[in-house]
C-alpha cells in the first residue's frame, strides 16, 4: 500500500543507528557504580519524603537479602504489586540485585486478568504492600504472596550497601511486561539487561541528564516507559521524583507537582498531552528541559500547541514493547514545517527497516512493515514459543543467527532519511468490499490544521459497515467551534440550549422565538446602525439592555477591535449573555447592572421569563400584554382574522408569557460606569431599557456627554417620551434622527439615533454585515471531510463525524478505541417509532408541515426539532381545526410529541361523546 502524493524514484533504504560500544554492566551494576559515586546526593523524592542514594541502596540491600531468604533465586520472575512510592523503587532495584526479573502488577486490573498474568509467567512469589484483594485473590495457594514487612524482617544486611554475589548477567531478563495480544490473551514481553542499559546509554549520550536534572516517574509499571524513567537518573546521578498512585489521571495536578518539584524531564502520551494543554497551563513549569512523548501517533497541531505553551524542546520517540522502549527518536523544530511529525531515526545499535510482503527493503515513500533488528530486541514471548517464533524471525539481509522483530506497524522513510509513522497492518477493515487502512483515514482527517486528533472507528451490522469518526479540536484554529464542543458536553442541567440563528452563527438562547426576533432586527435590519450610525475601528460601545447578547455578538463580529460594555440584570439571562459572548470570543466587560437616573443599591425589577425583552424597571402587565398580543396577531396572520383557534391560542399564549417575576437588582448610572470601567471614549451608547431610556439618559452627568460620540435607542411613544429624547439629545450637541419601525405589529416604538458632528465616529463609512470569522462547527465538519476527500476515495470517508473535547483513554494514557466504539454517537440508539393510528399519522403529518421538518416520529419533541412557542400556536390551531375540538396551547406545551397530542385528542373526543 502507498499512500497519495510524488515519491523519489531512488533505491530500497535500510537506516541502522550509531554503532556504539556496549555497555557491559546491568542495572543494578549501573546503580552501584552510581551510589559509590555520590552516596549523600538525593536519589529519590516522594511527597514530603527524600531518600539519598546511599540510604536507596541500603534499603535495597535489606530487601534484596530477603528475597534470597525467601527462596528468590537468579533467572526467577517476582511479581510485584506495590504502588508509586520509594518503596516500589527499592523492591525494584532489589529484585534485580537479586538476579531475577519483576513483572509489574498495577494495581486497576481486574483479578481475572492478574490470575492470568500469574499463570502465565509463573512468578517465583508476589511483593504487595498491603491488603490488595484483587492480587491476594488471584495468587490463590499457587503463588506465594509476600508483603514489604515479611522481605524487612527476613533481610537481615549489615549497614554497608553491598552486591549480593547474586547478580545478574547482562543476558538475562530484567522485565517481564504485558501487553494486549492479537488472540484476546495479554502476552508477556521478556527484555534482558543488555537491551535496557544499551537504551538507557543512548538515552544519556542523546539528552545528557545531570546532577541537577529532575526526572517525573508517573507512568503506570505495566507500561514500557516506567522502565526509563525509573533507572535513568538513578543510574545517571539525577533525582527520580515519584507521583502519588493516580495523579497520573489529573492534568492540573500533574501540572502544579511539575512546577512545585521543578520538573526538568517528563514523558506524556500524545492523548495525555493534548488532555493536559486542554485542561491546564505549562506557564509555570519554567524547569522543563526536555518533554518525551511516545506510545501514539504526535499530530502537527499537537505538537504547535506544546511548542506555544512551553519552551522545552519536545521530543517524538518511537518503539515497541518488544524492543526495550524506543527504537527511534525525533526532536520537534521549531517551528515545525509540514503536516507529519515524524518518528526519526534508529537510536544506537539499532536497525530500522521497511520492508514489502516479501521482507524485502522498500524505497523511500513507500509503505512497508516497520521491523527492528540490533541488541535491543526482547528475548521473545514469556512461555510462548510459537509466538515468539512468528514475530521474531531470522533477519533476511543479517549476519547469520540475527533476528529481526516484525512489529506489525506501517511506516515509510520520507525525503529527508527520517521514519514517518502510518499505522497498524492489522487494523485493516473492508467498507462495501473495499479494504480500508483506520490509520490512513485518520491520517487524512488529521490534514487539516483545525484537527488535533483523530478516531475512526467502524460500527454497523456486518451487511452495513461504515466508518464513523470522532475528532479533537485546535482551538487555536477552529476557538469558537472548540467552545461550541466543550458547551454541548456540558450535563444536561447545566446546558443552555445552543440553536444556529444563522451559518456560523449558533448562540445559546433563553428563549428561541425570542432570539429569532432579536436577530432579525440586529442581524438582518440592523436597527441600530442606520441613519448615520456606525460601529467604528478601535472604539467603545456600551450596551444597556444586553438582554442575551446579539448586539454585543454583532458588535463583536463587525468589529473585532471593539470593546463592548454590556449591561443585563436578570441573572439567567445574564448567564446566557455570558455564555454568548465566551462561545464567540467577544472582547466584551459584562456588567450584572440596571440603568438608572441617580446611584442607588438596588432597584425592584419585573422580570418576564417568557418573554424577557420587554421586561424591565416600569413593566406593565396590561401595556406589555396589548403589544405582545397585537405583535403575535400580525404574525401569525395567515389572510384570515376571523380564525377563532388562532386568537384563542394568542390569549392563552400571552398569558402564560406575562407570568412575571419580580427581582431586586443591583443599579448603576451611566456615569458610575463610565467612572467605574475607566472609559474615556463612548463611541456608541446603545439603549434598549423598556421604558427606563430616560432614566438611563438623565444618569448621564455633564461631564460625561462630551465622551459620548453616538446614542442609538428604543423609545415607547407614550407620555411624551420622544420629544423629550429628542430634546435632551439636541441640547447635548447631537444630530437627531428618528424611525419608526416598518413592521406595525412592534406597536409605539420610536428608535433615535444620534450623531455628535466632528466627533470621533462622524463619517465612518457602513461596515459589511456582520459575519463571523471562522466556520462553526457544522461548516467545519464539512471543511474537514472535503480535505480529507481529496487523498480519500468516498469508501474511505466516515459516513459521521462527531467533534468532542477529549478522546476516550486506557489507563496509560492511550486512545481506548472499545470505549470510543461505545461512546459514539453513531452507535447510540435512536428514536424510531413509527405512528400506528390514523390520529398519530395526522399529527405526525400536521407537524412535520408547521415545524418545517421532512419526518416526524411519534415520539420526536416538537421543541427538539426545531418547534417554537410560535409553531405551538400554529399547532394549536390547526388541531382544533383539523379536528373540530377546543384545543388548548398548554396541552401542546405539556405533550409535545404526536403520541402525546394523540391521546390529548382522544380525552376531549371522548368527553364530547
């Protein structure tokens, strides 16, 4: 298999690391010569806990003498199920002075799969350090369990850290380390002395720690790189700071223990390091000198994301278990050109080839399996010789006796002799008869520069495969889509409700007929920027009467250097302007404040929840009542006024909107804002204060009204109002102009606008429409699936893709495809029930045509498709006509599915008899 794009024309390429001496010594040999070189130097932090390297090595003298006590002999295997502690550390070390291997046990797996790790490797005894009932089940009678007590007492050394004559030679195995096997059955990966400490020496020619290096032990003992970050400082004078069992599983912790023990080396998974820059801040972890990562696939986007957060060059390694860690290395440039970071080049004493089917070596940009040869191969499968055979094979093009680990991987060389990653062999997949690679689509999705990561999984019956992805976002990229994700996640009772009010334009609402109306006015007619108002560059607006934010939004989106002030005092509605103005990344201050005409505390305030636009200081019940009514009439007028169902629905409607609340609330004048937020310019004053507006203006003091260069507001034509705006307004220097609206259901309303000639503002020319300036998410789904089609034939695109915040992971920080499979929204059941009367099949009919829909299910939520209070009304009307009954709003309202009409239905027929 190739992947798309030009490829040189040159010869079959084999890369083998730097030939460099072996080192002939073991790890504890390794860590002796270390304690004899700085025994007072710390080894070894835990918490409050610091341990030198002499008083490391007489704890591990203790124990190892134990061990032997205790029937440990060279070439056996000890299980150990410690946690992250000194202690795990010392048993380690002791475990190896002894001869033996360890084979980790973490402390999360099941019994069933301890007992299986047991009966297959066949431990000499098992090291606990407390009660552990998963392990102490699992041993059973067959396998002698030993707590950290029983190998103290029985150690009986003397004070002078000694070798016990016991050591171990440098072929004999030093680890024992499981991992997920083809079969469904874990198998266990055997790695001798030699291979670890030729790892670790390339490691220390590569990086060079130091004395005053402080390397973070947080990976779990079952997985490969706890190996490194274990025997690296303490064979190399450096200090191992160990992580409390679970902090592993908190990024913020993680980032605050990094900071606090000045962290120069650390490791992450590329899942965990997108979890971490998502979740948290490097900001403070100045120490950092060097950041590994291995274990996944790094993204571009990944990788730009750490090298914005932090200045620690970031290092891109490679390897299979099989193979003592790592096999390649790569450090990340800065910057980082391209969209592929790859894996690098072979590390010392260690060959990397790509060979075809035939185990043939391949030119560069050609995909081959990834295979390895040199001293850093594991011994083979623990007790599994068939297996051991089948993946390490004799070397084809080796000296004789070679052998060569065939890791199951795709990758190919690039131009430049580095090693880029493709994926697995075997994760292959046949869509409609088509073999699909997982790894290339992911490859492809992962093209464009908004995707961080990306899942491809396949789901649907074995007739009807299909692929369905679920992506991370760049929120450098895509910010306001990334927002919108991490929103809709939110738990239900948290959630706002999200509708697109226009293309790229999603904004929570409080209530969605209402946003509608706002957005029409704002967004399509502009009111308040008309008869010479405008939004100007680099200015100052101040919004009174925020409501949910869609001036702000409109600002924000027209005008990007703008800074809006935006009042709102309704503290759930103020919540949703929160929400709005986040999700868009509008440079706006957010003030929880009325307006009126003098200081004061607080003022009493009618909140209307149902229609929170006309709530305000002077609501009245009968004035609010009459416009609302006479504004649904006019839209809900369909060439008939004489529609009883309609005006009946009206009524009810009304009243339950006009249910009002009333609030105390905190009160500003203008003037104490202008004080209060140090703003020395007001290029626009927008006002829309239900019946407030000349509050809001006499809260202006004298001082103030030359810093004001435009005021846009909503007047009700009653008592006088708009004569007296209009005459403070001119008395204040301003050019006035009036409109009314052109719409007669909006009742006496009567927008200002007004312009200080020569001020700041006059002359600037109309903006073009507010639009915003990335796609949202929808769009973006779209944008990605186009890019990748252009390397992808359609079998291989995903039928669904799904952005989400994070990713699914295993407990060693990889992608765990079994939970993405689970969690996809693409294998979660869906309502599908049909009608099964005529009744439901009516109203199924009558919805569909009022809300705008294709189908409607029985059970569909009139709310959740798209219905509206409005559509209710609709609804309510049609029903009573289609069927002749008087048919209530509220019952809409309390059963908005058509099998709950339905049966609303058969209650009032039969009543009527």
């Amino acid at each position: 298999m190739t992947l798309a794009g030009p490829r040189p024309a040159t010869g079959p390429t084999i890369r083998a690391g730097t030939g460099q001496r072996l080192v002939d010594a073991t790890l504890p040999e390794l860590f002796l010569r270390q304690v004899r070189a700085t025994p007072g130097a710390p080894a070894v932090v835990c918490g409050t806990s610091e341990v030198t390297y002499a008083d490391l090595a007489l704890r591990v003298d203790r124990l190892a003498d134990g061990l032997c006590r205790l029937g440990v002999r060279p070439g056996d295997v000890v299980s150990v199920a410690v946690p992250r502690s000194v202690e795990l550390i010392a048993v380690l070390l002791a475990v190896l002075d002894v001869g033996a291997a360890y084979l980790p046990l973490d402390a999360d797996q099941p019994a069933e799969r301890v007992r299986y790790l047991l009966t297959d490797a066949r431990p000499r005894c098992v090291v606990v350090a407390g009660a552990q009932p998963e392990v102490d089940e699992a041993a059973g009678a067959h396998t002698p369990l030993h707590r950290l007590h029983d190998l103290e007492t029985a150690g009986a050394r003397g004070t002078e850290p000694t070798s016990n004559g016991h050591g171990p030679r440098p072929a004999d195995t030093a680890y024992v380390i499981y991992t997920s096997g083809s079969t469904g059955r874990p198998k266990g990966v055997a790695v001798s002395h030699t291979g670890i400490v030729n790892h670790l020496a390339w490691m220390q020619r590569h990086f060079g720690l130091r004395a005053d290096d402080r390397v973070l032990h947080k990976t779990q003992l079952g997985f490969d790189v706890s190996v490194w970050e274990l025997f690296w400082p303490l064979t190399t004078g450096a200090v191992l700071v160990v992580a409390e069992p679970g902090l592993h599983k908190d990024p913020a912790a993680l980032a605050r223990l990094m900071a606090e023990e000045r962290i120069t080396t650390v490791h992450f998974v590329p899942s965990m390091l997108d979890v971490l820059l998502g979740e948290t801040s490097l900001s403070d972890c100045t120490s950092l000198r060097r950041v590994i990562t291995s274990g996944e696939t790094l993204s571009a986007g990944l990788c730009r994301a750490f090298q914005e957060a932090c200045d620690a060059p970031l290092h891109n390694l490679y390897g299979p278990t099989e193979a003592a860690i790592d096999v390649t290395s790569w450090e990340c440039p800065r910057p980082l050109e391209g969209e592929v970071v790859p894996i690098g080049r072979p590390v010392d004493n260690t060959g990397i080839h790509v060979l075809d089917e035939a185990l043939r070596p391949v030119g560069p940009g050609v995909t081959g399996e990834l295979c390895v040869t040199g001293v850093q191969l594991a011994t083979g499968y623990v007790n599994s010789p068939g297996l051991t055979a089948e993946r390490f094979v004799a070397c084809p093009f080796g000296d004789p006796g070679q052998r060569m680990y065939r890791t199951g991987d795709l990758a190919w060389w690039n131009r430049d002799g580095d090693l880029e990653y493709l994926g697995r062999s075997d994760d292959q997949v046949k869509i409609n008869g088509v073999r699909v690679e997982v790894a290339e689509v992911e490859a492809a999705l992962m093209r464009h520069p908004a995707v961080r990561r990306a899942a491809v999984v396949v789901d649907g019956p074995p007739d009807a495969r299909r692929l369905t992805a679920q992506l991370t976002l760049d929120s450098r990229v895509a910010p306001g889509a990334d927002r919108l994700v991490r929103l809709l996640e939110l738990p239900e009772e948290s959630r706002p409700r999200v509708v697109t009010l226009a293309p790229r334009l999603p904004v929570c609402v409080h209530q969605e007929s209402e946003a509608r109306f706002m957005f029409r006015e704002i967004f399509e007619d502009e009111v308040y920027v008309q008869q010479g108002v405008t939004v100007p560059d680099g200015g100052c607006v101040l919004d009174v009467g925020a409501n949910i934010g869609l001036f702000t939004l409109f600002v924000g989106l027209q005008a990007p250097d703008v800074r809006v002030y935006a009042c709102e005092p309704v503290p759930e509605v103020f919540d949703v302007l929160r929400r709005n103005v986040n999700l868009h990344g509008v440079d706006a201050v957010l003030l929880p404040y009325a307006l009126a005409d003098e200081p004061r505390e607080s003022a009493d305030f009618t909140y209307y929840p149902g229609v929170s636009i006309i709530s305000g200081r002077y609501a009245s019940t009968a004035a609010d009542g009459a416009v609302l009514s006479d504004y649904l009439r006019g839209e809900l007028a369909t060439g008939g006024e004489a529609d009883t169902g309609v005006g009946d629905a009206v009524g009810d409607l009304v009243e339950d909107r006009l249910r009002a609340r009333r609030l105390t609330v905190p009160v500003r004048t203008a003037s104490q804002i202008i004080d209060e937020e140090d703003i020395d310019r007001v290029s626009l004053l927008k006002i829309d204060a239900e019946r407030s507006e000349l509050d809001v203006l006499a809260g202006i003091e004298d001082r103030h009204w030359a810093l004001i260069d435009q005021v846009c507001l909503e007047v009700h034509d009653s008592d006088g109002r708009p004569d007296r705006v209009r005459a403070l307004l001119t008395a204040q220097g301003f050019e006035v102009r009036a409109r009314r609206p052109a719409d007669d259901n909006l009742g006496d309303l009567v927008t200002f606008y007004a312009v200080r000639p020569g001020g700041a503002s006059a002359g600037a020319q109309p903006r073009p429409a507010a639009r915003p300036r990335s796609a949202f998410l929808d769009e973006l789904l779209t944008e990605i699936r186009d890019k990748a089609a252009q390397v992808l034939p359609l079998s291989m695109l995903p039928s669904q893709m799904t952005a989400v915040s994070r990713l699914p992971l295993t407990a060693n920080g990889k992608l765990d495809r079994a939970r993405l499979m689970t969690a996809s929204p693409a294998t979660r059941p869906e309502s599908a029930r049909t009608a099964t009367t005529e009744r439901e099949r009516v109203l199924c009919a009558l919805i569909a045509e009022i809300v705008g829909v294709s189908r409607v299910q029985v059970d569909d939520n009139i709310f959740g498709i798209g219905g509206t209070s409005l559509t209710a009304v609709k609804l309510t009307a049609a029903i009573c006509k289609r069927f002749g009954v008087p048919f209530k709003f509220r019952m809409v309202v309390d059963s908005p599915t058509a099998a709950g009409l339905a049966r609303r239905l058969d209650e009032l027929l039969a009543v009527q008899g």
